[in-house]
C-alpha cells in the first residue's frame, strides 16, 4: 500500500423533469449508460461537475434531468512500527495491511517455529490489524506495553 492514495467518488443524481413523478426503475440503465457517456467527455475537458441536461426515457412519456460531480480526495495511510518487527499500515478507509516477525519471539531452541509459535503469532496479529482498522492508536505506549507484556506471557507458557 502506498503512504498516500486518490480515492474518487462519482455522484449522479437524476430526478423526473415532472416533479410529481419518481424515476422509473425500467429507466435507470438507460439513465446510467448516458450518465456515463456524457461524464467521460467532460471529465476528459477537465470538468469536475455540471448538469446533464434533460434526457427523454425510451418510450418517450418520461423526461429526466440530471447533475454530476466528481472529487478526488487523499486517502492517507497511517503506518505503524511495533516491536517485534510487527510493521503495519491502516489507510483512512480502515484498510490494512502488515508484516511481521513476530513468529520468531516463540521459536524453539532449534530455531523452528511450531504450531502452538505460529498460532500465537497468527492470534496476535490478527488482533494488532483488527484493532489498527477499527481506529485504535497502536502508537500508544499502553499497547506496545501489552503486545510486549502478551509476548512474554505467551513464551512462558508454550
């Protein structure tokens, strides 16, 4: 994931030219492949947003007018540097990402990880990336003091 990303959004909204009426949902691919039409060559002239217009349905009892616009706007990734080589990356999204050496804190004498090593380590970066996504700050001391305080635990008893 790259430290800053574009995210687009594209609003089109079309409302019945007669304002008694709804949009008809046997109109709405008709709306939607015009929509994106008219769209593409004003946004290739460097248009952002503006008004499509009044646009006729199929059988021609209908009419519909439209509007679009188009923002761009930074999706920032905060990243994260724990001990234990845990290394992650949370876009503003709740995206995430993460590398990790955390494994090799439960290896054996022989340098081998086994299962019960790679299940704690697996189990622990499960619940970093969770908590990274759900918004919590894993820059705060207090979590680097348990994630240590859990190694510990963990190594002593597997």
């Amino acid at each position: 994931m790259n430290n800053s990303q574009i995210e687009t959004k594209l609003t089109i909204r079309w409302w019945a030219n007669d304002e008694s009426s709804e949009v008809d949902e046997s109109d709405k691919g008709t709306l939607f492949d015009y929509s994106m039409d008219m769209i593409s060559s004003m946004v290739s002239d460097g248009f952002t947003e503006g008004d499509l217009g009044t646009t006729v349905s199929s059988d021609e009892n209908r009419a519909y007018r439209g509007y679009w616009e188009f923002k761009e706007q930074a999706n920032e990734a905060k990243a994260y540097s724990l001990p234990f080589g845990v290394n992650l990356q949370i876009s503003s999204d709740g995206a995430g990402q993460m590398s990790s050496e955390l494994a090799k804190q439960f290896s054996l004498e022989d340098g081998s990880i086994d299962e019960k090593g790679e299940a704690a380590a697996d189990a622990l970066e499960a619940l970093l990336l969770s908590m990274g996504c759900a918004g919590v700050d894993l820059d705060d001391p207090k979590i680097v003091s348990a994630l240590k305080a859990a190694v510990d635990q963990i190594g002593q008893n597997i």
